[in-house]
C-alpha cells in the first residue's frame, strides 16, 4: 500500500509503487536540503525493504549518499545527482521529469 503524503506534500497519481515511491521522497527531501532517514522510509514511507530499491537507484546512476546519525543505528541518504529523465529506466522518467 502506498502511503498519501510526505513531509506535507501529497504523493502524486503517477507513483504506482514502492520503487517509484522512494525514489519520489528522495527528489522532495533534495529540494527541502534534508536526507530521508532510515526511520523514516519505515514508519512514514512503510517501506522496510528500501536498502534494495536505494541500491537499484545507485545502478541506475542516481547519487545516494549514505550518512551515519549520531545515535546507534541510525542513517540517513541524501540523493544529490539525479540522472536526466531522458536516460532514466522506464517508471523513473516521469518520477524524474515531474519531480
């Protein structure tokens, strides 16, 4: 099931899946300057599979930095490069165009 909204923005009718989600919130938190934590991909995402579509992105060119917290266990990732749309996968290009 995915989630209706994000850090206040509703998530768009064009994100049909996990994969598309995350990628979503990683272009909203580059545009607000503040990385996505680990706790938030699980409790306000509910995506607790997300190191595998992080990974995905990363091969396809997307720059995800991870970061440590400063408590135990807790990470954040910071998307700061994002292909063109026109390079990007098939289910991605609209993430990226419409951003």
């Amino acid at each position: 099931m995915i989630v209706t909204s994000f850090r206040g923005r509703k998530v768009p009718l064009y994100v049909k899946n996990k994969s598309q989600l995350i990628a979503w919130a990683l272009l909203v938190a580059k545009k607000m300057g503040k990385p996505i934590s680990n706790a938030e991909f699980a409790f306000n995402l509910r995506c607790l599979r997300y190191g595998g579509i992080i990974h995905s992105l990363r091969q396809q060119g997307w720059n995800i930095t991870t970061l440590r917290g400063k408590k135990r266990g807790e990470f954040y990732f910071e998307c700061t490069y994002v292909p063109s749309y026109k390079t990007a996968k098939q289910g991605y290009a609209v993430i990226i165009e419409k951003g």
